[in-house]
C-alpha cells in the first residue's frame, strides 16, 4: 500500500510538472516576434515554428492517425515526425500553435516509451530548443531538471544520438554529474540537452571535449 501510495504521489506531481511546463512555454512562444519562429532551433533542420507544431502532434492526432502516418513514412519514427511539423507548422498561426499547449497542459499524452517522465522531457527539452536556439535566459525549474537528469540512461543516450563516451557532464549550477573521463562544465539545462543529442551554442560550456558538443558558427 506504501508503494502505491508513493507511486500515486508521484504521479500526480509529474502531471503538475508537465502542466506548468507546457503553460510557461506558450508564455514564451506568445512573446516571440515573427521574425523568431523561423529561426532554426536546436532540432538539425527545424525551425522555431516546426518545433512547436511537433510538440502538440500527439494532443492533436489520434492512435489512427499516427499510425497511418507512420506507415506513409515506412515505418520511420524520425520521418514521420519530421514530416508532420512541417506540415502542421505551415498549417497553422503561430497563436494556434501556442494555444495548442496552452490548452492541453493536462492532457494525458505520454511517449511509447518512458511515461510520465518521459513526456516531462519531451516538453522540457523541445522548450529549450527554442529558448537556447534564441538567446532567451528561460531557466527549468531545478525540481523538473532533477527528474530528467536522474532519468539519464545509457538506452537513452543511444536512442537520441549522443555520444558521451570519455566524458563526465559536470553541472555547475547543481550538485550533480553524470558519466566517466574528461569533464564538460555548463548549467544543468544545458548538460540534459547534451544527454538528448544536441550541440549548443558557443560559450555555453566549458572543458576540453567542449567542442564536441558545440555547434559551428554558421548552423547557428
């Protein structure tokens, strides 16, 4: 019963959390000038505007409807996806797009895999594409940043593509690290998107395997 108890707790404030995230990041996308959601993000080809058509497919689209995506995309997860934030980028306002998470920060929507935590992360790291990728100093409350961070497995690094062999993530800002051999300084926020594949701007970290994980001057 004890169990149970905890894991029903736990749960109700993973809801909170990924509820307040999605109402926050339509704070932010409804700031955003025009000329910002065609600005590249942190996702390789995405533009702001892609991004946040992406974060609202799955309140959006039926099971069917995925499905019947995935199969026009041959069974590849990351064509769908791709296809379908463009599409849905170019089809709707950017109010709507906003709106879209505004409106379903309770929505019950998870990942195939991971759960709650990992629909906390899907919103967290996709919000920080955008805000990165502009230069806004948005940062993730530290009780959200812990549950990702805590959630870092060597699964899910191979499954977002980042490779961190030889090199221990050291926040700066939190008594946390992760990983073995020469250590990457940044901010929290900054570390977990290095977990989940991206490259950062310049000056965002410190440490001599840095440069892995920076992105050259003209993707920027």
């Amino acid at each position: 019963m004890g169990n149970t108890t905890a894991s029903r707790g736990k749960s109700v404030e993973l809801r909170a959390a990924i509820a307040a995230e999605r109402r926050e990041l339509a704070d932010v996308l409804d700031s955003l000038r025009p000329e910002q959601w065609n600005e590249q993000s942190l996702c390789a080809r995405w533009r702001v505007r892609d991004v946040a058509a992406h974060m609202s497919m799955g309140f959006r689209l039926s099971l069917p409807a995925t499905l019947g995506e995935l199969v026009k995309a041959r069974g590849n997860l990351h064509r769908m996806t791709d296809r379908v934030a463009r599409r849905d980028a170019a089809a709707h306002s950017t109010t709507a797009l906003a709106a879209f998470l505004r409106d379903n920060a309770h929505h019950p929507w998870t990942p195939p895999v991971g759960g709650l935590a990992a629909a906390l992360g899907h919103d967290v790291v996709h919000g920080l594409d955008i805000t990165v990728a502009l230069g806004l100093d948005r940062r993730v409350p530290e009780s959200r940043l812990r549950v990702l961070l805590d959630e870092i497995r060597p699964s899910g690094l191979r499954f977002f593509g980042a490779d961190l062999d030889g090199v221990r993530l050291c926040a700066e800002d939190l008594d946390w690290s992760y990983g073995s051999g020469s250590p990457v300084f940044g901010a929290a926020q900054d570390l977990l998107l290095l977990a989940y594949g991206r490259r950062l701007p310049e000056g965002r970290l410190r440490g001599e395997p840095s440069d892995r994980f920076t992105r050259p001057a003209e993707e920027a």
